[in-house]
C-alpha cells in the first residue's frame, strides 16, 4: 500500500540529474499489467435529473499487449469483480453497495465477473485512439468502444520497481438496458428514476518488470 507513496517521495527528496530525467526511454513492446495502486474506474449515471451520481469498483485488473511502433496492433483485456462496486454511501445503516450488487442491477452473485476483450484499435490522433471490443456485463456480450488517450510512459527507472510503465485516459459510454440492466429507468418522457445511459472514466498506468533495462 505505500509503495506509490515512498516512489512519490524518493522522486521528489532524491531527483534524478538532468541527463537522467532526459534519458528515461520510452516504454518498449511487450506485455504490461495493470498497476492497480494507480488505476481508477468510475461510472456515472444521471438521477432524477438532478445531479450526476457517481460510483466506482475497487477490484479490478487488465493486460496490455504494447508495442509503441504499431499501436494499432495493440490489444488489452480486462475483468472487474462486480462486488466491488462502491458507493461511499453516508449511511451504515443501509448497505446501498449491496442495493446496486443485487438482483436488481449487477447480480453480482450469478454474474461476478465484467470483462472486456479489444477486437480492434482504430487511430485518432497522435496519442489518441478508439479501442472497440466485446464486453460482457450481466451475462450479456455486446460491442462497446472507447476512446482512449496515452499519457506517456518511460522505458526505466531506477525508482520504478515496476519496470516500464505506460498511462492511459479513457471514456466511454453504454446503455444498461442493453445488457438487461432495465430497473429504474425512468418513463419515457420523464427522468423519474436513474438514466439508461452510463458513463464511465478509465485512469490507468500499466508496469512491465520484465522490460529490458540499459546496461548501467
């Protein structure tokens, strides 16, 4: 748990010399996972119509096949534990994550999974790209797209136990009915309820320990 934190701290107490910092590479091909420690995955839904709700999951993991000179060849694949859906509700007294893990919404006791699989990277841009692939959510596998910004990333550091490391951004957006997610949408006409459409918000940095390293 405090890895990210001494990492933050020996950057900022013990700075590299210049021709270091200016030498740290870029991150090569290869296979990348999921550094959790500095992965975020949010979900927001519109209630009422009068606010933006917003949850998260806490568990999850992803693989990241890189490869910086034919990024559209690059695949990623991810699950989530459904159960760790998390809503900081203020009230102990009522569990409301499991109100949204239940039967109504993700039944994460007959579906404990989520996963998604790239079937293709179309290029938008110079560090932009739509990842489309198959979700399965709730039993049900539907195509879904992404758009997904690289960050950067460096190819060592000598601080970095985790090797190589690349960082990602990413939005995107479904319709829970379509994976038989309907309780609660609201009449058409009306917003009496919580919206069909969910959007959600990726922050990823992914490692590779196994990334070769300069000759010192």
């Amino acid at each position: 748990m405090l890895r990210p934190l001494v990492l933050s701290a020996l950057l900022a107490l013990s700075p590299l010399p210049a021709t270091a910092q200016d030498d740290l590479g870029t991150p090569p091909a290869g296979t990348y996972r999921l550094d959790l420690a500095h992965g975020r995955l949010i979900f927001k839904v519109n209630h009422l119509g009068f606010s933006t709700y917003i949850g998260l999951f806490t568990r999850f993991d992803a693989t990241l096949q890189f490869d910086p000179d034919a990024p559209g060849t690059m695949s990623v694949t991810a699950s989530i534990d459904a159960a760790s859906l998390e809503t900081h509700y203020p009230d102990p007294a009522y569990d409301f994550n499991a109100q949204l893990t239940g039967p109504d919404f993700l039944d994460a006791g007959q579906f404990p999974q989520i996963a998604f699989a790239s079937t293709a990277v179309t290029l938008t841009g110079a560090t932009t790209a739509d990842v489309t692939g198959d979700l399965t959510l709730h039993g049900v596998t539907r195509p879904v797209t992404i758009s997904v910004t690289y960050n950067g990333g460096w190819g060592h550091m000598p601080l970095d136990p985790g090797g190589a490391r690349a960082g990602f951004s990413a939005t995107g957006t479904l319709n829970r009915s379509d994976f038989g997610i309907a309780f609660g949408i609201p009449a058409p006409g009306t917003t009496m309820g919580v919206s069909d459409r969910v959007d959600f918000e990726i922050e990823t940095e992914f490692s590779n320990p196994d990334a070769p390293r300069p000759a010192p």
